[in-house]
DNA sequence: CCATGACGCTTTTTT
DNA sequence: AGCGTCATGG
C-alpha cells in the first residue's frame, strides 16, 4: 500500500483533508497543539472526532512520532474505537502507539518495571472476586465481625483511598474512621502486603503502584516524561484523582496535554471520580486554554432544550450553552402509567408503532437507572417477539466456569497465586475442604510462605492423613508437569489439556444439572478464544483488563441497558422509563450523597435525554412492585424540571382511574411524607400552574392546595372533576359529591373554594 | 466433608 | 422473589 506517500503528497500540498468538516471551534481545538488545553465539549458535539483528528494531526504534520503520544480514555470500548478511526483516517497502523484505557497502560509500565515496588513481572491482576475474598481472610484474621462490618464495605474504602493515590503509609489518622472499630488502615496494610506476597495487584493498585514507581525512580518518571510529546486524554470528567496525579508526573515538562471533557456528564463520583478534576484544569496546568464545543449536531432543538432545562438545575457547572440547528421535531413524550407492566406494555406498543414506520430497533433503546428494571422489559419483549439485545449484563469471564478454568491457568503461570490456587483445589472434589484448607494456610502463614509452597512443604512431613497427602502430592506433580509441558505444544491446545486432565471437564460432563452443557460449551468457547491470542498469558491480561462483552451491534434489535452504560451513545429514539422519587433520583444514592448526589442523578437524567438524536419518551408509573411488594410511587421531580414548552404531557392515569386509586391512597401519602422525612433534602419546590405532574405530586407549603382540615358538607374544588361537596372522610381520603357522581380523591388534590 | 435450610440483602460499574 | 452466605446436622 501507499499509505504513507499518500499522506505526506497531502502534507506538502497542505490540504490536510480531514479538517474541511471541522466547525471552528473543533478546527481550533486540532490545531492548538502547544501547551495545555482543555476541550470542554458538550453532549453530541463531536469530541471524540476532535481528540482522533488532532491525534492524526499530530501525526501527519510529523509533531511527534506515533510512539510518542499517549491517548488514554476511560472504557476500552472508547480505546478501540480511538484506534480504528485513527487507523482509518490516517491510513496507518496504531500498534506503536500508547493508545488505551489508564488500567491497561499503567499495567504496560507496570509490568516494565515491577520490581521497584517489589512485584515481579508476572504478576496477576485479581478481579472483583479475588478482592472480596482476599479482604475477607485479612479481616478474619484480624478478629473482624464481618456480619457487622461487610468486606465489600472495607474494600471500598481502600478503593476510594486507592482512588486518591493514597497507599497507607499515606493515609491520615484523621481519615480512618470508624470502620471495623478503626481498624481500617491496619486492614489496608495487611491486605496490600497479602498483595505483594501473592505476587498480584488490584486494579486500583494498577495506577497507584505506577504512581510509587514515578516517585521511587526519578529516572523511569522522565523517560516517560521524555517520551509522550503529546498526551490525550478523553472524558477527563471521569478521571479521579490518582489518575489526575498520573497525567500531571507524565505531562510535566512537555506540558503538551489536551483532556476532553463535560462536567455535566460526570457520572461516576460514586466510585471515586473527581468533577474537580475538569473544574481544576486551569489551576493545575499552567497557561492552559479552555475550548468549549457548543454546537450539538446529534439532537432537535426539543431535546436539547429539554436536556439543558434539566442540567440548569445543577450548581457548580461550568456552563456551557449547547445549541442545534436542528429544528423543531417532536417534543418530549411524558406518560405516567398504573403501574410497571402498563408501562413496559405502552412501551413496547409504540415500538411497534415505530417499526411501522420503518424506524429500525437498533436505533431504539431503553434507559433505565438500574438494572433489575430492565427485566420488565425484557420479559414484554419475549412475549412479543421483539428482538432485543441487553448491552452490559452479565460478563463471558465472569462466570463461574470460565473463572474456575482461568484460575488453573493462573496458578501454573504464577505459583504464588493463592487466591487461584484455592479456588481450584477442591474444583473437582478432591476431598480437600476447609478445614484441611485452614491447616495449609495456618502453615503458609507461620512460614511466611504462598500456599502453594506451604503445600510442598507439609506433603513432606506426616501431618495430613495419608489419602489427603497423596491426593495433594498429586496435585502438584500435576502442576509440575504442566508447567514443563506450557512450550511444548499450541497454548489452545495446551488449556484444553490442562482442562481435561485436571478433572474439571469430566465434572460437568457428569453433573446432570440443566445449566452443565451450557457451561462445557463456555468451556469450549473459552479454548476458542485462547486460540487468537499469541500466548496463554497475554491471554489472561487480556481478561483481567479487557473483560468486553463481545456483542454484535449490528443485528437489528432494541438495546436496553443502565443510564451509565448508555455514555456516549446515541439513538433515534430513547425511552427513559421508571422516573420515581426513590428510583431516579435513587434514594440510596441520595442517604449517602446528598445533594452532591442528587446532581448526580440529575446530570444521569441529563446523559439519557441527550443520547436521543429525535424522539424521547419519559414515563412514570404510580404503583410499582420493589422486592415482590407493590409500593406507591410519586414521580421525579426531574419529571417536572423538564421545561415545559417541550413536552408533550399525556393525560394522567390518577385523574382517569380513581376506583383502583382509593385502594392505594393511603400508602400513597405515607411514602411521599416518609420518602421527605428520609431523604436528607427537602421537597422541592414547584412550578406554579404546572398542571401536570408537579402540581399534585410536589407539593410544597408553598402549594395553594389544601393543607390542613376540611369539613364535611364544605364545598371544594377539583381540578379535574370541579366542584363538589364533601360528603366524608377517613384520614386523607375524602369521599365527594361532584356533578359527575361521587369520586373518592385525596384531600391534597382539593382547594377550597 | 457435604447437603440442607434459614437468614438477609438487594444502585449505578469499568478497569 | 431470588440469590448468596452461613450455620447446623448428618
């Protein structure tokens, strides 16, 4: 091919032809390349087509050579996709450039030079799993009611410390709070110590660790600060602090740093992200530039303004004004429903409706705040046949067999990986339970040795039975002659040996329950794709950093998935379901957050809306089952921040169906009092003469609705049934007489006359 | 050592 | 409801 005289015939001509498109701003954003500069871009316009033209630019003006730039973004996803534009924009191979997720890269320097913090290169990476039960021993040991003081809890501390760049050498007497009687930190030393010794790392030990290697080693800090004359860096919103740091040690010097950016989609505080970080760029990079990206070419006016309506609500942003000159479109769909299953089957209606219309349903998607909310969906679109695709649900590595399998593999590559080793040591039974495991670990532990070195060493002595001792001898020689075996043979081949001869086929070949033919056929996949990678352990580098979900985007089906998972996405239509106090905004998210939180949620609503390129459908349900019990719900108040000049309100269910209504009244009211009595913030404040829905479900004292008594025989009002007399009343039930009959409606939807 | 039933918890998630 | 953990008893 003749790529590269292609490209430089363009240079010399100076035609640079990927810049025609740009808008002015986007053409100053490419083409300011000295110093730093931060790209605050708003949703849809066209960021990540900044960051991939300037990155080509760079090249093709031969700034730097493409082994001296580093582009980092946050999912792996974003990664590839980075790499394949570039690719084909430039028409060059990205293979020597630093171009991936800051996990991926820092395990890349990691594994460089390991041995400044005491690791050496093999290293494992230990998933979440691997995490839990690690923290978990420490905390036994340590004499922790786990009951009372839950490991996942513990480990999320030393995340958000991790987080921070904090190891615990770091971390102040101040910070250490009650946890486990405030035995937090010592837990956190003795974990990251198990760490060293199990020869691995977490993945917030991945940029930490990195971090201690640029303090320790002055010279390896400036051979990367030597090497990267252009540093990337994409949904800067996300970044938390240790990675902030990264980027400072690595830009230092070069000071040629461009991060791309939008704090209004800053939606991962929850797990250490630092909106401070994008809101700090000025002040933490000298002579730094500000870009804004204001012209939104994804959405109608409609959606924009619906979306910026709602984010206005925010404080602390730092402001940008998006604006379209797509016009016009359909306003934004607000429905409320009876209940769940009303809204998944209204839903799932107009789907139809559009498919009618020749909309495809990869261009239709459902958001939903969590989850467990995506089976209502799910379960209506089974029973109508409606193709549909759920993008972040359960992961291929994650599941029971393919861990188990990996953890064979790991324990030959890396003996000193405990945590691998006794997950597999009874996996097939092997009559190797926990006590015997107790007794190998209290002897790995008095000889400051890995288990697998404690087992060695005790099938040496008399003190296991005899049948145990062999079955474990075995074991080992097993491994032994596994580890002399890795290099003879294809790596694929290699595992599916290693798989047959452990037993571990043989035991779901046997087992008779439903899901063991599933499982041999993951197996089998497994093999398969160990088969494309060029060695075993670049393999499992790959899945403890890449883990995707390998999904075909490309059959036509509808995508339902979290509000998160939805980032930097886009579809024709969007339906944002399940909008409820409690629910969105999340309830739990609030007790922990506060208002901070709340932002949160609200800049998640904001994501939602602007994912839509021309339709969006927001809906409430007013009784909904949680946990198997049906509770009342009172809508979002994100419901009635959505200006109302671009919605389209569809008449409320309440008004419509009083009969199932009075069943329900009573923990009606109970929730919206308890759920204000709960949550740390106040109700919200309505906006007057808003019909729908804020004016009978928000109220606030300012509410000229009827607080306090009422008598019977007084004349009332009614918004929807108009005057009436009151004929009884129980609590906040009230039974009235109006023209059309006698309806039984809740006291707060009265004035009086 | 393993099977069984009681108990209890239940947001978001990428790496 | 549904799953995972934990204690109990065989």
């Amino acid at each position: 091919m003749n790529t590269a005289e292609e490209t430089s015939s363009k240079v010399r001509e100076g035609e640079y032809f990927y810049l025609k498109s740009l808008n002015k701003p986007q053409l100053e954003a490419v083409k300011s390349l000295s110093g730093p500069l931060l790209i605050l871009a708003g949703a849809g316009t066209g960021k990540t087509r900044v960051l991939i033209t300037r990155l080509a630019h760079i090249l093709v003006t031969k700034r730097a050579l493409p082994s001296e730039v580093l582009a980092v973004t946050f999912t792996n996803k974003a990664a590839m996709e980075m790499k394949e534009r570039v690719e084909k924009l430039i028409r060059r191979s990205t293979e020597t450039m630093w171009i991936g997720t800051f996990h991926s890269l820092c395990a890349r320097i990691l594994r460089k030079h390991a041995e400044i913090v005491s690791l050496k290169t093999n290293f494992t990476i230990l998933d979440t799993d691997d995490q839990t039960r690690l923290i978990k021993q420490v905390m036994e040991i340590k004499n922790i009611d786990l009951k009372r003081w839950p490991p996942r809890s513990m480990l999320s501390i030393i995340e958000r410390w991790k987080d921070r760049g904090l190891s615990p050498t770091d971390v102040r007497d101040k910070e250490i709070g009650k946890f486990a009687s405030g035995k937090s930190l010592t837990i956190y030393e003795s974990y990251q110590q198990r760490l060293i010794t199990l020869n691995a790392v977490d993945f917030g030990d991945l940029i930490l660790h990195c971090l201690n290697i640029f303090k320790k080693s002055k010279d390896v800090l400036f051979e990367y600060q030597r090497k990267f004359k252009f540093i990337l860096v994409d949904e800067y919103q996300d970044t938390n602090i240790a990675q902030s740091l990264w980027l400072k040690k690595i830009a230092f010097g070069q000071n040629n740093i461009c991060c791309v950016g939008d704090d209004d989609q800053s939606i991962y505080a929850w797990r250490g992200a630092e909106v401070d970080n994008i809101l700090n760029f000025e002040k933490d990079f000298s002579d730094a530039r500000t870009i804004r990206l204001e012209e939104n070419y994804r959405s109608t006016s409609h959606i924009l303004s619906s979306a910026s309506g709602l984010i206005s609500h925010n404080k602390g942003r730092l402001g940008k004004t998006l604006w379209t000159s797509i016009d016009g479109g359909e306003k934004i769909n607000i429905k409320s429903f009876w209940n769940g299953k009303d809204e998944a089957v209204s839903i799932s209606e107009e789907i139809v409706r559009l498919q009618k219309k020749k909309s495809r349903l990869s261009e239709i998607s459902i958001l939903v705040r969590a989850s467990f909310q995506m089976r209502e969906f799910e379960e209506r679109f089974m029973k109508m046949g409606l193709p549909y695709r759920v993008i972040g649900g359960p992961r291929f590595y994650e599941r029971m067999e393919i861990r188990d399998a990996i953890a064979y593999f790991r324990v030959i590559i890396q003996s000193q990986d405990d945590l691998a080793l006794e997950r597999i040591i009874n996996v097939p039974k092997r009559g190797v339970g926990k006590s015997t495991l107790q007794i190998l670990y209290k002897h790995a532990r008095s000889q400051g040795v890995c288990l697998y070195e404690a087992i060695q060493q005790i099938i040496s002595t008399d003190e296991l039975r005899p049948s145990l001792k062999n079955t474990l001898e075995d074991l080992l020689k097993q491994f032994e002659r596994w580890r002399t075996e890795i290099n003879s043979m294809e790596h694929s081949e290699f595992c599916a040996m290693v798989l047959d001869e452990s037993g571990y086929m043989e035991m779901w070949q046997k087992d008779k329950s439903p899901d063991a033919e599933g499982r041999l056929e993951n197996l089998k996949e497994l093999v398969g794709a160990i088969r494309e990678f060029d060695s075993l352990s670049s393999f499992i580098e790959h899945v403890s950093l890449v883990m995707e979900n390998t999904e075909n985007a490309k059959e036509d089906k509808i995508n339902i998935m979290t509000l998160h998972s939805a980032k930097g996405l886009e579809f024709d239509t969007v339906f944002l379901p399940c909008w409820e106090e409690g629910n969105f905004p999340n309830q739990r998210s609030l007790d922990e957050g506060g208002e901070k939180s709340l932002e949160e949620e609200r800049r998640l609503g904001y994501v939602g809306i602007t994912r839509a390129k021309k339709r969006v459908y927001v809906s409430f349900a007013v009784n909904r089952f949680i946990y198997n019990q049906l509770v009342s719900c009172i809508p979002s108040r994100f419901v009635s921040e959505i200006p109302e000049e671009h919605v389209k309100e569809e008449e409320s269910l309440l008004f419509d169906d009083q009969e199932g209504f009075s069943d329900q009244e009573d923990s009606f009211f109970s929730q919206e009092e308890n759920f204000y009595k709960k949550s740390k913030i106040a109700p919200i404040n309505i906006t007057p003469g808003r019909k729908f829905p804020s004016s009978y479900k928000h109220k606030s004292k300012e509410s000229d609705f009827v607080q306090e008594a009422v008598k019977i025989g007084e004349e009332v009002f009614h918004d929807k049934f108009g005057y009436g007399k009151i004929k009884s009343m129980q609590g906040n039930k009230l039974e009235i007489i109006f023209q059309t009959g006698i309806k039984k409606v809740l006291k707060s939807f009265i004035k009086k006359r």
